[in-house]
C-alpha cells in the first residue's frame, strides 16, 4: 500500500472516530492546523489548476509554495530532487497525480529513516526530572504552567522550579503558575540556578513528587554561559536523581519558522535536547516547520501548542498532524 492509500485510511479513520475524548483531540488538530492547511493545501489545488502538465513552472511555483509554509529551504531542495527524479523515471505528467507524489513524498520525510519516539521518558524510581529549555518569549513558563496542569490531571504530584533565577519577574511569574494550577514551588531569586535545583530537588524527593519540571535560563547570545549554566543543573540533577534530568524539552515559537529551526540546531549544540515543544502552531501558517524539524534536527516533536486555554498543550500525534494538514487533499 502506497503512502498516500494510507493517508487515506488514516483520514477516513480519523472522521469515523466515535469516543469523545479522541474525537475532541482529532478537533483541536484540525482547527490548530487550519491556517497552514488553508494556505498550504489551498496553493496546491490552484496549481493543479493552472498547470494540467508538470513543467519547469509548475516545479518552481511547487518550491515557493513549499518554503512558504516554513517546511525548511534545505528540505525543499532535497524534496524537489526526489520529486524531479520520481517524475522522470516514473513519466509522470499529470499534475493532479503528481499531487498524490507530493504527499506521499512529504510523508516519507517524517515516517522514514529514525523512528523518533514522541513518548516522555518516565523514570521507574524517584521523581521524573523535564529541564525546560527555550529562548526568552517563546513561551516556555506558560508551557511549564500547561505541562503541570496535565500532569496534575492525570493524578500526578508535580513540582516546578525556578533556575531562571536573573530574568526579572521570572521567578515570581513561575510561582504565580504554580498556584494557578496548584503544582508545589522552589525558587529564590538572584541565586545561583544549579543551587536553586539542588534545594528544589532535595523538597522535591522528601515531597514525594512525581515529576520535577524545571525552568532554565533562555540567554542564546552568549552560548558558552548558558552551556556553562546548563552543565551545572545537568550535573546537579544528576548526582540527585539516577538517569535524571529524564527528558531535556526545548520550547520553539511555531511562528518564528526557520529561526525556530536554527534556535534548535543552537540549543542541540549546548546541551543534549531529547524533545520539542512546539507552541503557537494554531496562530500560524507555517505548520509545515514539524517535517524541517525532523529533516534538519533530528529530535522528535513531543507536545504541540493548539490554542491559549491550560488544555490545548497537546501530546504530538503524527496521524492526527497528518490529518489536519491534508485532509482537504482526499
């Protein structure tokens, strides 16, 4: 069965699903990626329109129409061989198949090769340790706001702590959070980051905490500090807890496109990233940002932000993207 056969099935599940719960997170996939879908899938039929023949044209307009929805310049041009090449071996003239190709070939760079897990790594003992890290604005302490709030409501003991202990208002801002979705607290501002961790993790595991979600610095302009800073949580958290920090999220503004993509590969440079929270994906037309991040960085999307409200802080679900993306395509 072709790729495209499948997002067929996959979009022919997804509109018969019954249970409420699914049903409710398919919703928010389709309304959060309706501005990317609109533009991005909208484009395509047109093309298909004005081009009933594939031509040098259409190939060119197709690029644009691609970097347009932040999918990566570097992925395009990789995709464009393989589609320049499929469509000379396979004689393919008809731009309304070629549509199908289009598809299958977009799918192809986030079902091939690595398979990514997009499951958070929870620790078996002690508390699970989540380092949050991001450049200032990105969204990150709301982020951590909405991570404890799931948590939370799953039944689980959360702590945050506050090491981003310099930036004014950072401290206070966590706190007033943790009230709000009444998760356990730890930070002392003007102290140094690594100290704070410690004495947070210490409350933490004498608490009895399930998961520790910790708040970091988000200073990229000086990269040695920060890489400084972050070994030093790193090496805190681990002679804490075993196997910890558990996972290592970076937060990245869906809307910022390819300067979200070169805050990750900066980010992936200073300390080890092991997920991606990718917020604000509802408010932009560049959803196609999810298949550069795994073409360029290599690092599993593990939660996708699809709308303000402490809910809409989604688990990333690769059939439920695919179907938000293309569903008008079938």
């Amino acid at each position: 069965m072709g790729l495209f056969d499948k997002l067929k099935k996959i979009i022919n599940k997804k509109e018969n699903v019954v249970d409420e719960t699914n049903k409710e997170e398919i919703q928010k996939y389709d309304e959060g990626l309706k501005k990317t879908r609109d533009d991005f899938v909208s484009k395509l039929n047109i093309l298909g329109i004005k081009y009933t023949k594939v031509t040098e044209e259409y190939f060119e307009e197709l690029e644009s129409i691609l970097i347009m929805a932040d999918i990566g310049v570097n992925t395009v041009m990789k995709f464009m061989d393989k589609l320049r090449n499929r469509v000379k071996h396979e004689n393919i003239t008809d731009t309304e198949y070629l549509k199908e190709v289009i598809v299958d070939e977009l799918l192809v760079i986030y079902v091939d090769g690595t398979n990514l897990s997009d499951k958070i790594n929870m620790s078996k003992k002690g508390p699970t340790v989540i380092l949050m890290v991001g450049v200032n604005g990105v969204g990150k302490t709301t982020t951590i706001a909405k991570l404890a709030y799931k948590y939370i409501n799953e039944g689980k003991k959360v702590m945050m702590i506050a090491g981003d202990t310099f930036r004014a208002g950072a401290v206070s801002q966590l706190e007033e959070w943790s009230k709000r979705c009444k998760a356990l607290f730890y930070g002392k501002e003007g102290s140094d980051p690594a100290s704070v961790v410690y004495d947070g993790l210490i409350k933490a595991k004498e608490e009895n905490v399930d998961i520790v979600l910790v708040d970091t610095a988000g200073r990229l302009q000086n990269k040695v500090n920060l890489m400084k800073e972050l070994e030093k949580i790193n090496k805190v958290i681990e002679n804490h807890i075993e196997d910890a920090p558990h996972e290592t999220l970076l937060v990245i503004d869906a809307s910022t496109g390819q300067n979200g993509i070169a805050q990750a590969l900066a980010f992936k440079e200073i300390t080890n990233i092991t997920g991606i929270v990718l917020t604000k994906l509802d408010g932009t037309a560049k959803g196609g940002i999810v298949l550069a991040i795994k073409e360029e960085v290599n690092i599993p999307v593990k939660f996708i932000g699809l709308g303000e409200k402490m809910t809409d802080l989604k688990t990333f679900d690769i059939e439920n993207y695919i179907y938000g993306l293309f569903k008008d395509m079938v």
